[in-house]
C-alpha cells in the first residue's frame, strides 16, 4: 500500500486553512456534483510545523475502508453529522520511523489486490480483480458524459409528452372534427396597451369611456386598431327628480350618426344641502329614446346609485328613466313612480320599484318590459315583468327568477326555478311557453346577454331560441367570463385551467366546431372579474387586466385569425 501522504497527495485530499473541501490547494472549486468520488473531510489543524504532515488513523483497517471509497469501492459507513476518525500529528522524523516506511514503499512497488472484506453479502467484487489490477478510477469527464446523456433522454421524453398528448387530459378521438390551435396569443392579438382605467364599453359598440381616479371623464373610439380619445360633440343640463330631492345633473356625450350616448355623476358630497346620506356616486347614462317614444330631440336618460369602484363596471339595470329634451333640459319621468315609497336608509325612491335594462329599453315594437318588485316583500328576491305600451304600464309576467329579462321581437324571455334547476320560458301573445329544462344550479352557469354556458358540461344554451351547443374540446377549472359576437358565430370564454397563474383564452367558432386555445401569461384579475369582455365588432373582441405598472392593460383580439 502507498504511503499516507502520498495516497492523500495522489487523489487530491486536501483542507484548506478555511476548512473547505477543495481538490487542491490552487482551486476553490467545491465537490458538491453528485456521482462524484467523495472526499474524506480532515479535522481542522493549524499549519504551525512543516508543511506536511502524517495521518495516524486507528488502524490498517480503515485505511483500507477509506482507500476503497476514495478509489469507488464500498463506502465505509461513517454516522450521519460525523466526520471520519482520524488524528494528526507533527511528523518526527527519527531513524525508527524509516524501516515502516520502507516496508509501505515496497506495496507500492508490488501492487497487490486489498484485502477482500465482504461489506454486503449481494454485492461480490467485480471479475476484474482476477488481473491483479486496481479498477481504473471513474473520471470527472466520464461523468459529465454520463450527465449529458440523461439529459438527452429526458428532453426526447418530454418532446414525446408534449408533441402527442394532450394538453387539457381529456381523451381524443380520431372522429372529432374540431382542429385545437395551441398557438401564441400574438397570433390573434391587435394591440395590448397601458391605461389608467378601465375601458367601458357604450350603447355605440365602438365607443368607450373611462372615469379618472379623481372622476375626469374621457371618451374612446375604437379605430386604426387602438383606443383613441375623442371630444364629446354636445352637453346636457338637466335637473331631475330623484326621490324628495332635486338633482343637479350636466353630461357630455358624443353623437355618432343617429347614435347618441353620454355618462355623468352627481356626488353628494359636493351638494351638502340635498338629504342624501349614505351613497357615495350617482351615475347618469343618456342614450337613444325607446322606439316610438319621444321627438328626435329626446333621449333617454337612465341612473342609479353606485360607488367609485363599479364605475370601472358595464351597467345592464336602472332603477331610474327619464324623458329629456336635448336642447332645452326639460325632463320628465318615464315610467310612472306612482305609489313608490321612500327608501329610509338613502332617503331616496326604494331602488326595486320600476327597474329598466338594457335589453327593455332596446325594444322595437313600442313595448317596453322592465322589472319590479312591488308586489313582494324587499327580502323576498321576487320580481315581476311589467311592459309599458304608451302611457299604461301593466304586470305581464309574475314570480320570475335571476332578474332575467330578454327581448325577441314581440317575445319576452324569462325563467323561473324549478325543485331540481330552473326553466326558461318565452312570453309571447299572453301565453307562457318552456324554452328548456335546466337541471342544476344557476351557480353552474354564467350568463351573458341572450346565452348561457354551463361550467360542468361545457353546454351552451341561447335562451331565446332554446338551441343547445355542446363544445367540443371544452374543458376549464374556473371559467369567468363569456361574450358571444353579435352575428353568434364567435365564443370567447376566459379563466383558470389548473391553476391561478394558468389563465386561458377559449374561441370557438360555434359554426363550426373549431376552437382554439391561448394562455393569457397576464392571469390577474380587475375589480372582481370585471374585465369588461365586449366585442366591438363581428370578429373583434375586447378585455382589460390588472397591470402593476399602468394600472391597467388593454388587450384587443381579432377572432378571425384564429383558425386561419
């Protein structure tokens, strides 16, 4: 056998004063790889003799467990947290100290195999012994191979998991008939633009507005591919009746064709001699008089109490209708609050009495439906559908659920809840008529303008035709949000597959069949989801997200790429 320092000088066995492991006095780097040969870790000793040293160990025995772990034979076994046994001492350098020293040098000279000893019973030395020969010691470079070609494997593993499985884990089919596009976002994105706030969509599909932190007004049309601000075209000066009190109301708004559209605010805190307490905004919008009422000169003047935080929302209910003359201001109420009692904790009109959509003020035929729940107690959630035709105002349709009021032609959709779900029903001609069943809750679903999307089953219903579309391909953990294009060949659906930083972006084309899906990498949320899905055309389709830096962020798709 060699002699100790030379077999610690030989396989590079060193401390240095720091007491860091290191393959040589030159080099600091660590051996921390792992496969690599260990190192024997020496007990920590000031280097005030010579510069070398002998190891004294407890016995020949272990020299060979620790020259055999040094050269990839059986590790000797050393208790965790506890460095090998071993002491060092001065040499002294004495005439009886050589013959020993003699002795070692001439195992060098006649290399011999060690002493066998059977550690595990299993594991027998290798027939290589048999040549009287050390087995060569496994190289830094051999391992580095070895490294490399693991790597190899797992990245053709990876290609191979990727390239053919798919991405959802649902099972595929060879019959399905639907492409999936798993492309970059970029491929269909126009624009993705810093603002302030958030973007809101008008009655004018390509006007929008946005509200100020400070409650600065500025109005938006979408073209050339980009939000650009433009100059209001008209003010109304108006005062309405609100209640016991008399509000102060001024709107700019813009006129686009025979389109006219305009928001404003009344902040009690600026008007301390009204009695209103305890609401914070009253937001007005002016649009488009229903059809068949009013002169050329009249719009529709709709409001309701709100805070600062849902004025970055879209708006479908108004507890409050007026008729006013652009010109003159003079305004009237349009639907009658005869009977309408006093809510006391506002000091204003009770907010349930006459409540106008969107889609009851979009009538064609001079019938406008609105809700009301006037007849039920204000804990009960009950409501009724009245239609206004003319001056008289009558109840048509009683006990409706969700506050759901949807206008076809001269029909009227509603639903009411059934012991296992719900029904949609159609009104038309003074008779009720079911739609579809639905078995479940309406927490299951998301509804959006004349559609409904059930989360589980991936199902789409248009509530006024009663047309079911299963959606092939769907599959998503948390869908939030949903938005049909007005011609209902495009569905964009947006939320979470597996986790809360995995945020998608579904279209289909429900024509036919086709959907594909992107990641969204900005997967944070606006104001509670409102991410004001709208679709400002056929094909194009507009969200906004939370930006740390801008505040906010525009994204604006074009649908029509996506299955190009």
């Amino acid at each position: 056998m060699e002699d100790k320092k030379s077999l610690f000088e030989k396989y590079k066995i060193v401390k240095d004063d720091e007491g860091t492991i290191a393959e040589n006095k030159e080099t600091e780097e660590l051996v921390t790889q792992p496969d690599q040969p260990k190192e024997i870790v020496l007990p920590s000793v000031e280097n005030n003799e010579e510069d070398f040293f002998e190891y004294n160990f407890k016995d020949d025995e272990e020299i060979n467990e620790i020259v055999n772990s040094v050269l990839g034979k059986e590790e000797p076994v050393v208790p965790e947290n506890e460095p090998v046994s071993m002491t060092v001492a001065p040499l002294v350098v004495t005439e009886e100290k050589e013959e020993p020293k003699q002795v070692k040098e001439k195992k060098v000279k006649e290399p011999k195999p060690p002493k066998e000893k059977k550690v595990k019973e299993p594991k027998p030395p290798k027939e290589k012994k048999e040549k009287g020969e050390l087995a060569e010691p496994v190289t830094k470079k051999d391992y580095i191979t070895i490294v490399l070609a693991l790597v190899a494997v797992v990245l053709a593993m990876a290609f191979i998991v990727v390239k053919y499985l798919p991405m959802d884990g649902s099972p595929t089919s060879s019959d399905e008939q639907t492409t999936v596009a798993e492309q970059d976002l970029a491929k269909i994105q126009v624009s993705r633009e810093g603002s302030l706030r958030n973007y809101v969509q008008s009655d004018i599909p390509n006007v929008f507005y946005m509200f100020s932190s400070d409650y600065g007004l500025q109005y938006y049309q979408y073209r050339d591919n980009q939000m650009v601000p433009v100059k209001s075209t008209g003010t109304l000066s108006a005062s309405v009746n609100f209640g016991p009190a008399k509000l102060p109301v001024t709107i700019d708004y813009v006129k686009v064709g025979e389109d006219v559209f305009g928001v404003g605010l009344f902040r009690p805190d600026q008007h301390q001699n009204i009695n209103l307490f305890n609401i914070q905004l009253i937001v007005f919008k002016l649009t488009n008089m229903p059809k068949g009422y009013g002169s050329s000169d009249d719009a529709l003047l709709v409001a309701k109490i709100t805070s600062a935080a849902d004025l970055e929302k879209e708006y479908d209910r108004w507890t409050e209708s007026y008729t006013v003359n652009l010109s003159s201001g003079k305004c009237s109420r349009f639907l009658s609050v005869a009977s309408r009692e006093t809510d006391p904790t506002t000091g204003t009109y009770v907010e349930d009495f006459c409540v106008l959509t969107t889609e009851g003020y979009n009538a064609t035929n001079g019938k406008v439906p609105y809700l009301s729940g006037r007849n039920y107690d204000m804990s009960a959630g009950k409501d009724d559908i009245f239609i206004k035709s003319g001056n008289n105002e009558k109840v048509a349709i009683k006990n409706i659920a969700n506050k759901m009021l949807l206008v076809d032609g001269d029909a009227v959709i509603f639903m009411r809840y059934t012991e296992t779900g719900f029904n949609v029903y159609r009104y038309a001609d003074g008779k009720e008529s079911v739609v579809f069943e639905f078995t479940g809750s309406t927490n299951r679903c998301i509804f959006a303008d004349e559609y409904i999307l059930d989360k589980e089953k991936g199902t789409l219903y248009n509530l006024k035709t009663g047309k079911e579309t299963l959606l092939v391909g769907y599959k998503m953990t948390s869908p939030e949000i949903m938005k049909v294009s007005p011609d209902g060949k495009y569905l964009v659906v947006m939320g979470i597959m597996d986790n809360v930083m995995d945020y998608q972006v579904h279209v289909y084309n429900i024509q036919t069949g086709e959907y594909a899906k992107y990641q969204e990498e900005n997967y944070s949320n606006v104001n509670n989801l409102s991410k004001n899905l709208s679709f400002i055309d056929d094909h194009t389709v507009m969200y906004m997200l939370a930006d740390p830096n801008r505040g906010r962020e525009c994204v604006i798709l074009d649908l029509s790429k996506a299955f190009e």
